[in-house]
C-alpha cells in the first residue's frame, strides 16, 4: 500500500524546463499554498477584531493587517510554486509575459492596488471617516480593499469607488481633525421683520436641539443676515453641531430647519411668500398720507428718517474678534516679510 502510494506520488504529470511536476509536489504545493492563505485570513481576521475594539491607534492596525495579509498570500504562491519544483529565477521569460499582460490589460487593477496601499499609509483617510466626494456622495469608510473603497452612506447603500479616484480627486473628510464642523443653515423671513427678534428666536431655537454644542469663545451659535429678496431677508443660522450629527448631514439641516420654522410661527415673524406690494406715495402728496386717505388706507405710522434701533450683528461681531495664534513657521514667514519691507 506505502509503495503503491509512493509510486502515484512520483508520477510525472508534466515537466516545466529541467522541473518535473509529480502528483505528490501538486499536492504538497496546494496544501501548502492554502495553509498560507488560512493563516493570512486568521492574522487578518484576529486584528480586525482587535482594531474594532481599540480608538486609538487603528490606522496603523489597519496598515498593519493588509500588510501581512497581503504578505502571507504573496509568501504562500512563492512558496507552493517552489514546492510544486520549479526553478523560480528561470521564469525570466514567464515573468516578461506577466509583464506585457500587465502592460496591456491588467495595468487597471495594480493602480487600484498600489492606489490602495497609499490610502492605507497615508493619515489622510482612515476607517470610520465621514468623507464626500466630488460629486456630493458622502458616507462612511468601511474598508480599503485592493481595487475599492468600500464605503456606506446614511442610507445604509454601500459604494465601491476605485481607490485611485479618492487619491487622484478631491475628497472631502468631515472627520479628519476636530471633534466638530460650523455648519450654515439658510432661512428667510419677510421684509419689515425685526432682526433683533429674530435672532433671539432663531439663537434660543438652536441652542435647545439636543445636539448643539455648548459654546465657547471661538465656536458660538450665531444669526446672520446675508441678503436681501424680493419680498424677503436672507440669514443664516452659524452652528457648530456635534460630530456625530455632522456624520448625518441631511438629517442635522433637517432638524435645525424644522427647529427655526418652530421658533418664527412662535414668534409670530412672518415666513416670506411670493407676492408683490404696490406703495403709493409722492403721486397724491408728499409725503404719502394723502394716498393713504385716498384709498381708504391706514398709515403705517412711521415717519421717513426715523433713526433706527441698533441691533446685534452676529457677522460683524464674529469678524471682530482676533484671528487664531498662528504656527510659528507663520510668524518666522511674517518677520521675513517685515524685515523686507524695512
């Protein structure tokens, strides 16, 4: 029986140059190729879970399992193709021919991968990152695999993008640096409005969404006025929200936009509609009242040149305080230019 089985495993199934490839080599080369890549789906398998149960230090983790994940499947070929009896450095001519495929047809897929290998060591983009893309597709990293990114939106629907387009194209990351973002939420209401009353409804409004965080000197809620419509005033709510709902961008505009149209009808400030306003005055006497009377009409009871009251302008205020302490390779760049001009 031991010499029936050594007599199959010596059995020549082909010869490669000087190499002769037995049952017993193929087989020893195909166990030995999937104990490699068991063991690169253990190694990787181990430190995935690890890294999901550590927050500091998983871009390097990360970096870390696709390096001996990719290494023990690269190891495990290498060695089963040495097992199987070929002569590794004679494969000159099989290599030029991987060389010329490469050239021709699969020079696509080692962009992905080395595209991939640079997002893994690069600190631009990690796993959990809340990033957007050029044309506004926006979610979360899950994994940088060796063609695409896996990445999934509020949605739950998960992309694939080519690795190669987040380095080649611009990419938003929301949560690269920071524990926060300021956020622009635009609202408008009539012409007439009090601005003062606006902005105390608008400010006290955010400042009770759940999510808002508590203010300090350089990050303040804030109201500004930015335009004037038709039959409208343009502002802005200016709102720095927790990360968290930063990673929910609909959703976080939602609940601000739903927060302020609550606060103006509280406030009896009227949201604008489509319409147009036909004023009468100077036609039937100077200064308008004679119009008034003549169409039955009350006096708005303001007088032309009235002073106006002064109100908080949040805008100029946020201009007005001092910028932030720059590096000091700005200020070395600063007394350069100084010393120039003297």
């Amino acid at each position: 029986m031991l010499k029936q089985f050594q007599e199959l495993s010596d059995f020549d199934l082909a010869r490669i140059g000087a190499a002769h490839v037995t049952v017993g080599s193929m087989i020893g080369a195909a166990l030995l190729t999937l104990a490699f890549l068991v063991a690169a789906w253990l190694v990787g398998h181990a430190l995935k879970r690890l890294r999901q149960r550590m927050r500091e230090g998983s871009a390097a983790l990360y970096l870390t399992e696709k390096l001996l994940s990719y290494g023990l499947v690269m190891i495990g070929l290498i060695a089963g193709l040495s097992t199987l009896g070929l002569d590794l450095s004679s494969l000159a001519l099989f290599a030029g021919a991987i060389g010329i495929g490469l050239g021709l047809g699969l020079q696509g897929i080692v962009k992905e991968f080395v595209s991939g290998l640079v997002l893994i060591s690069d600190r631009a983009v990690h796993i959990g990152d809340y990033v957007e893309l050029p044309e506004g597709t926006r979610g979360v990293v899950q994994e940088i695999g060796p063609r695409a990114t896996r990445i999934r939106n509020n949605d739950n629907v998960y992309l694939l993008v080519p690795n190669s387009k987040l380095i080649e194209n611009t990419m938003i990351n929301w949560t690269l640096r920071g524990d926060t973002r300021r956020i622009h939420v635009p609202f408008r209401v009539a012409h007439g409005a009090d601005k003062e009353k606006v902005r105390d409804a608008v400010l006290a409004a955010a400042r009770d969404v759940p999510f808002t965080m508590p203010e300090t000197e350089s990050r303040r809620t804030q109201v500004w006025m930015t335009g004037f419509g038709e039959s409208w005033l343009d502002f802005e709510l200016v709102v720095w929200p927790t990360l968290e709902a930063v990673k929910r961008p609909k959703a976080m505009n939602a609940a601000y936009t739903w927060a302020i149209d609550d606060a103006l009808r509280k406030a009896a400030i009227e949201i604008p509609y489509p319409q147009r306003e036909l004023r009468v005055r100077g036609f039937f006497g100077h200064e308008g009242e004679d119009a008034l009377r003549t169409l039955r009409l009350e006096s708005t009871g303001e007088a032309e040149g009235a002073p106006a009251e002064t109100t908080t302008n949040d805008a100029a205020d946020d201009l007005m305080r001092p910028p932030p302490e720059p590096e000091p390779e700005e200020l070395d760049s600063g007394a350069d230019r100084a010393a120039r001009k003297a």
